[in-house]
C-alpha cells in the first residue's frame, strides 16, 4: 500500500512512501477489525526481512517455552506418584532418579527457553529498527526539497520517527505470545485430559475472572 504525502502537484515520488506502511496502517487507537489482519501482516513481513534467522529463532522459543509449561504438569504428577509410590511400597529410592532429573531438566529448558525468548527479542527489534531506519532514510533521501515544505509529508515523517520504528516488534511479539499461549493452554488441557479430566472445566472457569477484568 502506497502513500501519497502532498498536493496533486507534487511529483510521483512521495509515493513511495512504503517504509510507511506498518505506521500508518496501525496509527490509530483502535484498529477496526478490517484493518487488522494488513497491520499485522505488514509488521510480521517487515520482521521477516529484517531477520529471517531471528525470526525463526524467536517464534521456536516461543513454542519450546509454551510446550516446557505443558511437559512441565505431565513429569511433575509422574513425580509425585513416583514419590508417594516410594513411600508406600519401599521401593529403593533410586528408582526415583530418572523422575527427579527430568523434573529438573525439564523446568532448567523452560526456564532458559523464556530468557533466551526475551534477548532474541531484544536483538530481533535493534533488527527491525535498523531496517525501519535504513528505509526511512532512503526515501527522505531520494524526495526533493519541496517535499519538506509539505505539512503532510512532515506530520507523517514525524509520526514514523516517533512511533513506526517501534511498531512492527510490538506487533510481532504480541502475535508470538498470542501463538505461544495458544499452544501452551492446548497442550495443558490435553496434558490435564490425560491426568483427571474433571481439572478442565475447573480450570476453565478459573480463567473466567481475569477474562472479564481484562475486557473491563
């Protein structure tokens, strides 16, 4: 989608304004729900482009970390029935090791997963905006001098500076996170399934308060 910054007079180039796209297509407060899917869409391939590698890294530690929480239930009730099993049939206690150690190892990978998910981030977003950078000043560098004169042009120059440089990353790690949760409450309600079924609806209407704040 292309953007023209000035008055009909003004020459073909301020349509290329593309860099501009993720700004002023999320500009607004509220983003109608049309709207939404292109916004999206816009930021995620501007991630994309700017770091396919970090991508890809970002949004698998975003799936390890929501699947470390769902393993994490699963190894943890194998534990303790291990353990109460010990306890009433004097089973040696070594037998309980291999439990133990993937309780742990499990709990050390989701742990590390969420933080190494938080730097890749970091480093995901100085990629974007180095990208976001390096398009804005291609073109106010290839726009003439009349353009600057054009409030048009200025007031989303400015907006772009202020805010679009930023935007696509916000964007991209809610789009993460929104898969990521998706994925982890699928693989507990499975895991709890599995476990005692009647947990489920239990756990559902547990989350029935902070859905109704959160819209509050």
């Amino acid at each position: 989608m292309s953007y023209t910054t000035g008055s009909d007079e003004e020459p073909h180039e301020s349509k290329r304004l593309d860099p501009m796209d993720v700004y002023m297509e999320s500009a607004s407060q509220r983003v109608s729900a049309r709207r939404l899917p292109h916004v999206v869409a816009s930021a995620l391939r501007l991630t994309w482009e700017a770091s396919r590698r970090g991508f890809l890294v970002a949004a698998g530690l975003q799936v390890l970390g929501a699947l470390m929480v769902s393993a994490l239930v699963a190894v943890g009730k194998l534990a303790l029935d291990a353990i109460i099993g010990a306890g009433s049939s004097g089973t040696a206690v070594g037998r309980l090791i291999p439990v133990v150690v993937s309780l742990a190892l499990v709990t050390a990978v989701g742990a590390a997963a969420s933080t190494l998910q938080q730097q890749q981030q970091r480093l995901l977003g100085e990629e974007v905006s180095l990208t976001a950078w390096r398009r804005l000043l291609d073109v106010t560098g290839r726009v003439g001098l009349e353009f600057y004169e054009s409030s048009k042009f200025y007031d989303q120059l400015q907006r772009v500076q202020t805010n679009a440089i930023i935007q696509p990353t916000t964007v991209t790690t809610s789009v993460f996170g929104l898969i990521g949760g998706a994925i982890g409450t699928v693989g507990l309600l499975v895991v709890l399934l599995y476990i005692q079924p009647l947990l489920v609806p239990i756990l559902l209407l547990a989350g029935i308060p902070n859905m109704l704040l959160s819209r509050g």
